[in-house]
C-alpha cells in the first residue's frame, strides 16, 4: 500500500507529490461572465499552497446554456483564458498539478439562469428540457474539446470530464433520462458514445503530455452500477485517460441496488483493470484515517470535498497529525471566511444544511 505522501506518476504530464487531489468545489465566485474573480483565485491558491498534490478548479462550463451555478467558472470563451492562465499560474507556482474541471449542466441548468429552455438528451418535463438535435451534440461534444483547448492555452496541466452527478454527460449515460434513437441512445454503447468522443476529442487535439480525466458516479439519475462499471473498465482498457474520478457520495457505503450489495460500492472500481490508469475516490473523506483506508482499500489517490472547504491546508495537517480530523460542523461564517472564502461562498455553504452556524 502507498503512503498518503508518498509520490504517484501518471502515464502523461506531471507527477502528482502526494496522494490529496483538491475536489472539483462549486464556490459560486466567478464573475457573471464566467471570468474569474480575484476571490476565487485567493481560495484556489489557498489549496495549492495547503499541500494538495494536485489542484482542480471548479466544474467550468463549456457552453453559456450549461451553466449550472451562479457565479460559475466558464471555460466556453477566449475570454476566460486570461483568468484561467492568472489561476494556472497560481496554482503551479505552488508545486501542485493544475487541472480544470470542464460541465455542462444539461436538464439541470436554471432556465431563470440561462435565459432559456435547458437542453437535455431527451425531451423531459420534471425538470423541462429539450432534446439535443444530433447536430447539437456534436456541438457540445466540440466544446468540451474547445473547452479543454483553452485551458491548454493558459498553461493547465490538463482537464478532468465531468460526467457525474446528473448532468449532462451523466443524462446521456442514464438509460431513464437518455430516451434516443439516434447513435447516441439506445444500448450502452451508444448513450456513452458521446463520453468518449469527448476524451478522445481532447486527446488527440491537445499537446501529448496532456492530461486527461474523467469523473463519474455509478448511482443516482437512473445511472446502473453495472453499466458505470462497464464504461470505466473500457475508458481504463482504451487507456485514453491518465485518472478515473469516482464519485461515491460516501466511500465506505453499499451499493444501494440490491443485487450489489453485501460489499463496498467502491471494490465494484478497484477491481477492476486500470492498466496504466489511476484511480482515485471522493465520498466524506474528513479524516487522516479515512483517507489511509481508501489506498489499503485499492484507490491510488484521494479527493478531498468537504474537508479542503473547512482545512486549506487538509494535506499538511495529516502530515503534522496522523490522527487529524476535520473540525466538526457547524463552523461560524467568520471560520470559513479565514480558510479563504469569499463572500459568495460563505452565502452558498450556508445553504448546506449544518454546515454554517445559524446567527442568533
């Protein structure tokens, strides 16, 4: 087993020096426009310098109707790479791996916020949505490549593909949501099609050295476990990414299908074949001891969510304490505001339920 600070090489770019991988955080901070704004860029630094190995921005989306967040990252515009290189810079000045997080939100995009009907693979009605023409697709699927392009531009060490957690990536993987019959619906095959045309877009368009991942959660959004297991295993087999991202909720829970359960919903991706892949899991990792017990358990690394709001520097104080915990919740606005979040942030985490002390 590796030590939590012992280095990890990928197949391309930079080695990462330990195994603490930032979370990709919705911090609602970004400018209207997508740009960033100076307080996004002070928490994000904040990270990188706190020891994380390897720093990823938020989810940045890659067309203006994708956009899931106020105050979200954009990644769909030249005019983002100025901040972009400004946060690439920050990031890797601070001997840690620099990686943005490309989205788009799909059917769970805020009509109110977009300024328009949210598109999805599928007409649907709870939340509404239009269906994506086939030409459409291939639109999106050239934005997330342009997407990545520009943060090759501004000096990024690579891109993780968010395909998780309902959106729109994870919409075209859901059999319930993904009603096609075109080349992208239908058997597996076909609703992850557009999954690996995207990584395999950016792939061959971005420099070799590139990396390249993915994001994925095999539950909720009418995703099947066995079906998630299949897609990782194949972008694993093809060996197109550098690192699979997945996404547990909770990394020691079952599995909520029956047919799955009896061991951990994690073993379901450490058994399988990674070839020269890297896998790493998030899901309430607040804790030194957690941590450990995700790499005894098989994963080559760690995201940390929760826990890197509440420590910027969560890497460095498990390397002090071997028996380091996150400070329990809640926590006063005016914690949170000496880790290094802005206004924004401090409004968004109060709408996490304990996570912010009430103001008596």
């Amino acid at each position: 087993m590796p030590s939590l600070f012992e280095s990890m090489p990928f197949t391309r770019g930079p080695a990462m020096k330990n195994r603490f991988m930032l979370a990709p955080l919705t911090n609602t901070q970004s400018h209207e426009d997508g740009r960033l704004s100076d307080d996004e860029l002070n928490w994000i630094e904040m990270r990188a310098k706190g020891g994380f190995g390897l720093t990823m921005t938020c989810a940045a989306h890659v067309q203006t109707n994708g956009q899931g967040f106020p105050g979200q990252l954009g990644a769909y515009s030249d005019d983002h790479i100025e901040g972009l290189a400004r946060m690439a810079t920050a990031i890797k000045s601070r001997d840690s791996i620099a990686i943005v997080q490309l989205h788009h939100a799909g059917n769970r995009a805020p009509a109110a916020l977009i300024g328009d009907v949210p598109v999805c693979p599928s007409d649907c009605t709870e939340p509404l949505a239009r269906a994506l023409t086939t030409a459409e697709v291939g639109t999106l699927i050239e934005d997330f490549i342009l997407g990545a392009k520009r943060a090759e531009a501004a000096g990024f060490d690579g891109v993780e593909v968010h395909g998780a957690h309902g959106y729109i990536l994870s919409q075209f993987l859901s059999p319930e949501i993904n009603q096609r019959t075109d080349e992208y619906g239908g058997n597996l095959e076909n609703r992850s099609r557009i999954v690996f045309d995207v990584v395999n877009g950016i792939r061959a368009r971005c420099r070799p050295d590139f990396n390249v991942s993915i994001r994925l959660s095999p539950e909720r959004f009418g995703l099947q476990l066995a079906e998630i297991r299949e897609v990782a295993q194949k972008l694993m087999t093809e060996g197109a990414i550098d690192f699979l991202d997945m996404s547990l909720w909770d990394v020691f829970k079952e599995p909520e299908e029956a047919a799955f359960k009896g061991r951990s919903l994690l073993s379901y991706f450490t058994d399988l074949d990674r070839g020269g892949v890297k896998l790493g899991v998030a899901g309430k990792i607040t804790s030194a001891e957690a941590a450990a017990a995700c790499l005894k358990q098989g994963c080559d690394f760690v995201l940390i969510g929760r826990a890197a709001i509440l420590h910027h520097d969560f890497p460095l104080l498990i390397q002090a304490d071997p028996d380091f915990k996150a400070v329990s919740l809640p926590v006063t606005a005016d914690y949170l505001r000496d880790e290094g979040l802005g206004e924004n942030f401090v409004v968004y985490m109060s709408g996490w339920k304990g996570f912010v002390e009430l103001q008596g």
